[in-house]
C-alpha cells in the first residue's frame, strides 16, 4: 500500500416540507417513544377485557410504570453526563425490552384476537387472555434469541463484488468489512478477540472498519479495543471514523486506532497495488463530523481522491450510506458503509429506511456505483439482535479482464 494523499445535490422542492415535518416530529420523539412503548403493551396485556384478579391488574400496571419512569431515568445516567455503565445496561436492556413488547402488542392485538373470534375459540375475555400469554410468550422467546445472536461472533458472510473497472491483477483481491463493533458498557473483550480471529482466518489483502467502534471514550473502551490491533491483513487495515466517535472524543479514537496499526484515512486516501494494477482506497470521516466542531473533522470527498488518478477504480469508506448520493456523483466504484444495523430489533428496520438509502447488502446507485451496506459486527444499546444478524464481510473483488498471458 501506498499513502498518496493527505454537493450534496439539493433536496427537491417537493422533498423539503415532508423532511421539515419528519425534522419537527424527531424532536418529540424522545418525549413521546417512551410513553407508547410502555402504554400501549400495558392497555392491551392487561385492561382490554381480560378481567384479571384485581392484584394481577395492579401488579402488572405498576411494573409497566416502572420501565416508563425507569427506563428514561436509566439511560439518561448511563449515556448522559455521568456515563454509569450499569445504568446504561439496565436502560438499554428496558429499551429492547420495551420495544418487542410494543411491537408484538400491536401485531397480536390487532390480527390475533379478531382471529380469535372468526375462529369461535373462547369468549371476549378467554380471547384477551390468549393474546396476553401469547405477546409474553412470543416476547420472551424473541428476547433470549435475540440476546444470543447479539452476543454471538458474528457469521462471516462472503460474496463476488464485480467491478467493471477493476484491473486483472487486481482479481480475488479479498476485503473484510468490520463496523458498528460499539464496544460499551457491556464488557465484549473476549468477544473483541474472537472476531479478530475469525477475521484473521480470512486471509485478507485489506481490512476495513467503517466506524462506530465504541460508545465511550478511547482511554474508556480502551482494552474492549486492543484485539483490532491483532487483526492482520497482507496490505493494510484501514478504519474511518462513525458518528458515534463524535459523541466521544473522535480524536482520541483516531489516535488509538492509528496507535495499533490502523491507517486512519481522514479524507485521503491509499494506493493498493497488485499483478500491475491499482486500486484507490479512500475514506472520509463520517457526515456528522462538520457538526461536530473538531476542527478539521469533514466529510470531504474531493479532498480524499486529491491527487488519485481518475482512470483508476475507487473503493470509498463511509460510515453512513447515505454518503452515497456523493460517491455516485463522483463515479466512485465501490462504497463500504454500515451505521444501519441492519434495523437490529424488527421492525424497526422501516425507521431506518427513513434516514438511508440502503438497509444491508450490496445496491447499485447511479451509473456505476455500487455501495455495500454492512448489518454490523457488534450491537448499539439494547443487547438484542431479532431478525437482523450481525455479519463479518468478506468482499471478493472480481474484474471483468482476463489476465494477460505472459
């Protein structure tokens, strides 16, 4: 590898009043989330003619006062100015909690119980009874799986990326995608070391992180971190920073990467060479950056390709895909991203769709340009992952030129 390098189109009219009001309702949402997470789970687990015995009714309505006033409380002492790890579990777990509930209430209260009664099973009261134990059930069982698969070293998930201007020497070239490992107050230090040995029997050309490492500081997630700098690759390892670097001190995570071997590509960008021909890796830090207020922390695409040949294939990281209305404009090859999760807990998977452009896998955008969005390695938050896997991705490189006999 070789180090060469130290607009947005605007919104259409018609797109700006609908993304004001989506805007305007994000600000209430933090007030609002809670109270339906909570409220409606309890209306329809316990006071939509189930008659139980009024203890039971008391019970279960003050527990479900507790995650209202609780969950909030927690998660603002655990993510908030005092960063108590255990608070954090405890709000993060209620969070997932919550939500699953929620979902499944809504989902069973309205197509279970008419069912219920088209079928003749029961009377109203046994029909509200079996949509209760059913949304408990179904809870409970989505909870401890999703636990194991958040907890779980993620799968490897290996696929052809054709690039129609990738070199001959440059075929099979194999990439590994990392991100969104978000190291926190679940200690994931043994779980850090595995991944890096799964990744380190790929053997990879080129390893990516394409950020979001840790929710916390570098000095604070330090040792859940150490294990990247196990990680090997023939050429380079490569990392670009995510939005969550920027709610903690992004600078130090930079630092601590460039510390165990990493090349930070801060827009700029690396020259990988192989049978003769070159790829272009480049990266840019991530689009909440600017907002920031680090000084020199942008996303700034012309300044990560400043110098590069333009006849040569672009391989971009960039945290979120919503980057990728920039690549394509440029004529970039290929983008790495993550930020999405992949939704982690369903359905919330249709929120992100809100915010981004691509949820998981590999879209093409523009006249060329695919992006790769990863489903990410760890999990934010809430310790569950339902229906949306964690991955390690190992990207093939494929060019559509046969190699020249010698």
């Amino acid at each position: 590898m070789t180090d060469t390098s130290n607009t947005r189109p605007a919104d259409s009219e018609a797109q700006a009043p609908r993304q004001s009001r989506l805007h305007r309702l994000m600000r209430y949402l933090p007030l609002i989330a809670p109270v339906l997470l909570w409220a409606v789970p309890c209306w329809v687990l316990l006071h939509t003619g189930q008659h139980w015995p009024l203890p039971v009714t008391l019970v279960g309505t003050v527990l479900f006062a507790l995650g209202l006033v609780g969950m909030p409380l927690a998660m603002m002492r655990g993510h908030g100015r005092r960063q108590q790890d255990r608070a954090a579990i405890v709000g993060d777990t209620l969070l997932g909690t919550s939500w699953v509930l929620f979902t499944w209430s809504i989902l069973l209260g309205v197509l279970l119980r008419p069912a219920l009664t088209v079928a003749g099973v029961g009377e109203s009261q046994d029909q509200a009874r079996i949509v209760t134990w059913a949304v408990l059930g179904i809870t409970a069982v989505l909870l401890a799986w999703g636990y194991a698969e958040a907890r779980r070293v993620p799968r490897v998930r290996r696929l052809d990326v054709h690039l129609p201007r990738l070199g001959a020497g440059l075929d099979g070239t194999r990439v590994v995608l990392i991100t969104d490992t978000h190291y926190g107050p679940l200690d994931r230090t043994r779980w850090s070391a595995r991944v890096c040995e799964t990744v380190n029997t790929l053997e990879a050309d080129l390893v990516c992180h394409t950020g979001d490492i840790a929710d916390g500081t570098a000095e604070r997630r330090r040792a859940q971190a150490v294990p990247l700098g196990t990680v090997r690759a023939s050429r380079a390892r490569v990392y670009v920073t995510g939005n969550h670097e920027y709610y903690s001190e992004a600078q130090g995570w930079v630092d601590l990467m460039g510390e165990l071997g990493w090349e930070p590509l801060r827009n700029r960008h690396l020259l990988l060479e192989r049978g003769g021909d070159t790829l272009v890796v480049a990266g840019v830090d991530d689009v909440t950056a600017e907002s920031s207020g680090l000084a020199g922390h942008r996303a700034h695409l012309a300044g990560a390709l400043n110098g590069a040949d333009p006849d040569l294939p672009v391989l971009l990281l960039a945290h979120q895909p919503k980057f990728i209305d920039r690549a394509a404009a440029d004529g970039i090859d290929l983008q790495l991203s993550g930020h999405t999760h992949g939704g982690q807990i369903w359905p919330f998977h249709h929120l992100v769709r809100i915010d981004q452009p691509a949820l998981a896998g590999l879209s093409h955008h523009g006249a060329r340009t695919l992006l790769y969005t990863s489903r990410g390695t760890g999990f934010w938050g809430p310790p569950f992952r339902v229906f949306a896997p964690s991955e390690i991705t190992l990207l093939v490189l494929r060019s559509p030129h046969l190699p020249t006999s010698p």
